[in-house]
C-alpha cells in the first residue's frame, strides 16, 4: 500500500470532470468494499488505492482507504487519509471521529480527545457537566481501569451508500464512543466514560465490548443492578475486558445484591456452600507426601509457604531467610508441588541456612493441567494444605505468599488471640478485597467452620475443573459472606501492614505479585539472600 496521499485538484478540473471520474470511482469503492467483505484485505487496499488514483477528491474513498489502513495495523497512515477525507468534508464527524481513532491507536491521547470532543460537540458540553466526587471507583486500585486500553474501529460498510458523508452513522457512533470512553477510563474519569458507554450501547446494543466495559465501571462503582444486567449481555456477546473479567462482575454484581448460593451463577462451583454436593462429592486432590503431621515447638508462629520448584528457587529462599532474619523463634513448613530431583539440595542447604530455625517440608505430585494450570493449582490447593496444618496444631499458622518478603518481627505484631485473621481491602471489587497472599489462623471452632467450607469450595472447583484466576480470592469473599454469624471471630488485618504491594517502609510484609521487578523489593530481596550467602 502506497503511503502518498494524493494532491488535491484545482477547483476546475473537479468541476468539468467530476462527473465522469466520480462514476469510475464509484465502481471501484464498490469493488473495495465487496473485495473486503470477501476476505480478500490487500485485493480491497489495491481497488480503494485506484479508486483514489481516478478521483482524488474522493472524500469516501479516503475514508474507506483510512479504515482499512488502520485495520492493517498502520495507523498513522490511516491518520493520514482520513485528514484527506477531511481536506474534502471539513465538518464531517464521522471523518473526524475515525480520526481521533487513528490517533487513540497512535497513542497520541491528547489529540484524540480534542478530536472527540470537536466530532461530537454536544456530548462533550453534556459530559462537562458529570461529577465524579465521591464515586467509589475512586478508592479502587487503579490497574483495574488501565486494562480497558481497546479500541474498536467502525464497521468497514458493505455498501458505498452506507459511507456516513454528511454526519454518522448509528454504529459508527457507537464504536467512537466507545473509544473515547475508554481514554476518559484512563484518564480516570470513570463517570463520564459511563456515561458514554451508555450512549454507545444505545446506539448499537450489538456492541459488545461496550457492555463488558459497563459491567466492568458499574461493578468497580458498587452500581449492582447495572452490573448484572451488563454482565450478562456482555457474556451472552462472549466479551470481556480482561480474561475472566464478566464473569467476576456478573458474580460479584449478585453477592453485591445479597443473592443466596443456591442463585449465584454456575461459573463455580457454590455446593460447599450450599450442603449440595455434586458429582465431585467423593474426589480428592493428590495425596501429600513427606512431613504431613509435623509437629511445632509451643508458642512458635509457623509460616506456612506453598510453591512449585521455580518459585521455591526464585522467591521462597529470600522469604525463608528474612523470616530468620527477623522471627528467629518462628518455625517454617514448606509445601512443594511437583518437586524436581534438584531441588531437594537446595532444601537440604536452606535447613543449615535458617537453623536453629526448624524447617519441615511436604510435598505433592500431580498433573496441573487437569485442575485448570500451574497458577490456578498453586493459589488456591495451598488452602487445603493450610486447612490440614491448622486442624492438627495450636499454634497460630500464617500463609503467606512464596514471593512475599518479611520486613520484621511478625510474631509481635500480629494479635495473639487471632483466630480467623485476613488481609481486606475494603475499597476493591469482591474479586481482590479478601487477599490470599496473606492469612492467619489459629484452631478454635470459627476457624475449622471456616476452613472447612473455604478449602471444600476450593477442593470442589479444582476437581470440577471450574477453577480460574481468582478462585482463592472470590472462596475467601465468599466463606466471609458465607459466615456472617462469625464476624467478631474474624480479623481485618490491614492491608498496608500484612500485604504491601507498595513496598513501603511501614510495611511487615511486601508482597509483590504483579510487581516483581519493583527496585526496592528487589534491592531488599537481594540484601537478604546475600547476608545469608546466596549471592
């Protein structure tokens, strides 16, 4: 494809051949768009490119021709034509929407929200006037709206007709919006991207990445009813802003309106919950092996880590040692899964590193792929594992994630009479507002009420193969909500404190899952693993 736009004419000789060259233009659009309707992409470029050859004041064309450019992955080049689209038809919105497109597509932010805002004048004077005061979206953690970075081009039209040459069109309408809602979601201005979300599922309610948007805003905003009714047009529509997303909206949406388990959606599996089991009443996960029942010195705090190799190698050690760096009278149990043969050299210097320190292991071997991946398996089988550690000691057992980094004396700090003890964030959506990278637990009768319905809910969704990102965290939500009655028996502990994924310097624990390459934890993960002899 040529990246020369063509020259524009002088007004004579558009008036005197107009005619004659806007017919074969004509016939060639046709051909464009039929040509692209049929998967042939470079047979559509070529005819829309002679199109422009024969009439280059072909303002259509050069619309045609932008789109597919930007389709095909060059979007300043389609930049490039609609600005000859709109040399010809200056005040044409849809020209100038499908600019600011292009331009949302180059990253240039600034220029397609100016662009949006001139495409559609009286919408932008009406969003002006949205107040975001006081939304609770506001206090949620902001990676949630930075993954709605999509943006959705208007339909290529099967017909030259249908080319928009004198205002928009009704879908064309719908994916600009869109588009310019997702660069307000980013800018943070969550109210007026609802607002023209709304617009744009008014205008096509086909679009379907527009409703998994609304149910993703509403459900971050605790709109519930919204949410619901998003979410289930967006997964009727198969459409989600990330992996799993409409179906945790959908999910969180009705335990936001109180829903009871047996109504709650079937993308997991609720009969822990509900005294119903399924099929999967009888199954099992693998069998553990090695120290299953250790046993732990009286008043010790034992530190409970789950891992596979790779992560015991990379992160385990470093947490291990800043345990004895700071708890010397704690004691660690370490739980494998699927163990290499080289790793149990590596056990074998750790136990010398940490001692006096007592250092006990298990572990397990198992397919991943059949309870839904490595990732899955790991985050949430360790509940089962900690449930079994619990229910055969007194003491108090924290479980904590094997890329976490102790940052002082955890014994103290955390209350002696806990007995149900985990991390809330308040302010996240249900799927992050109980964290699993930090639990605390001591035997009493709450505690095995809890960790017996929170590690069969688990148990079931592994063996039913409904296990997904999340599970761990939407289980803790759940067995929360489960047991209500149970509430001065449970313990919040703050976030700030037990699971800083901020690495600041008040934090006990830091916790890095999605920032692992975050250049304080790293500098302290590798302060430790030196004075310990690792590095």
């Amino acid at each position: 494809m040529k990246g020369a736009v063509p020259p524009r004419l002088p007004r004579w000789a558009k008036a005197a051949f107009r005619p004659v060259w806007l017919w074969a233009a004509t016939k060639k659009l046709r051909e464009t768009l039929d040509r692209y309707h049929a998967g042939d992409y470079a047979a559509a470029c070529t005819a829309c490119e002679a199109a422009l050859k024969i009439y280059p004041a072909y303002a259509e064309a050069s619309y045609v021709l932008g789109l597919l450019t930007c389709i095909g992955g060059a979007p300043e080049l389609g930049a490039r034509w609609f600005t000859h689209a709109l040399s010809e038809a200056p005040h044409n919105p849809a020209y100038i929407a499908a600019l600011a497109d292009a331009m949302l597509l180059g990253q240039r932010e600034q220029e397609a929200l100016s662009l949006y805002e001139r495409a559609f004048p009286e919408l932008a004077a009406e969003n002006a006037g949205v107040n975001e005061a006081g939304a609770p979206w506001k206090r949620a953690h902001p990676d949630w709206l930075q993954q709605s970075k999509r943006v959705t081009l208007p339909p290529v039209p099967h017909d030259a007709r249908e080319i928009a040459t004198g205002g928009t069109l009704r879908r064309e309408t719908a994916t600009h919006l869109l588009n310019w809602a997702g660069l307000l979601v980013g800018r943070r201005q969550v109210r007026q991207a609802i607002y023209l979300t709304e617009r744009a599922v008014k205008a096509n309610p086909a679009l379907s990445y527009a409703h998994a948007l609304l149910a993703l805003l509403y459900t971050l905003n605790r709109e519930w009813k919204p949410a619901l009714a998003s979410a289930t047009a967006a997964r009727r529509l198969t459409a989600e802003v990330f992996p799993g997303s409409t179906d945790l909206c959908l999910v969180s949406s009705q335990l936001g309106l109180r829903y009871s388990f047996g109504e709650l959606d079937p993308v997991f599996d609720w009969s822990a919950f509900t005294g119903v089991r399924g099929e999967s009443e009888s199954g099992q996960l693998p069998q553990c092996m090695g120290n299953i029942r250790p046993s732990f010195a009286r008043g010790s705090l034992v530190y409970l880590i789950c891992c596979d190799t790779d992560y015991f190698m990379t992160h385990a050690i470093a947490l291990a040692c800043s345990i004895r760096e700071h708890d010397s009278a704690a004691t660690i149990h370490l739980h494998l899964f699927n163990p290499r043969n080289d790793v149990w050299k590596a056990i074998r210097r750790l136990e010398k590193t940490l001692s006096p320190l007592p250092l006990t292991f298990s572990w397990e071997y198992l397919d991943f792929e059949r309870y839904g991946g490595k990732a899955v398996y790991c985050a949430c089988a360790r509940f089962s594992r900690l449930y079994r550690i619990v229910q055969q000691c007194d003491n108090r057992v924290v479980m904590l994630d094997a890329d976490s980094l102790l940052r002082a004396e955890l014994s103290a700090a955390l209350p002696s009479q806990i007995q149900i003890g985990v991390v809330r964030a308040p302010d996240e959506p249900v799927w992050h507002q109980y964290l699993a990278g930090f639990t605390a637990f001591r035997r009493s009768v709450a505690s095995l009420r809890f960790l017996t319905d929170f590690s069969a809910f688990v148990m079931e969704n592994l063996i039913t193969g409904r296990a997904r990102t999340y599970l761990d965290q939407i289980g803790l939500y759940a067995t929360v909500y489960r047991h209500e009655s149970l509430a001065h028996e449970i313990t919040d502990l703050p976030v700030q404190k037990f699971c800083d994924t901020l690495c600041k310097d008040d934090g006990l624990v830091w916790s890095v899952t999605q920032r692992k390459d975050d250049e304080r934890y790293t500098a302290y993960k590798q302060a430790v693993l030196a004075r310990y002899g690792y590095l």
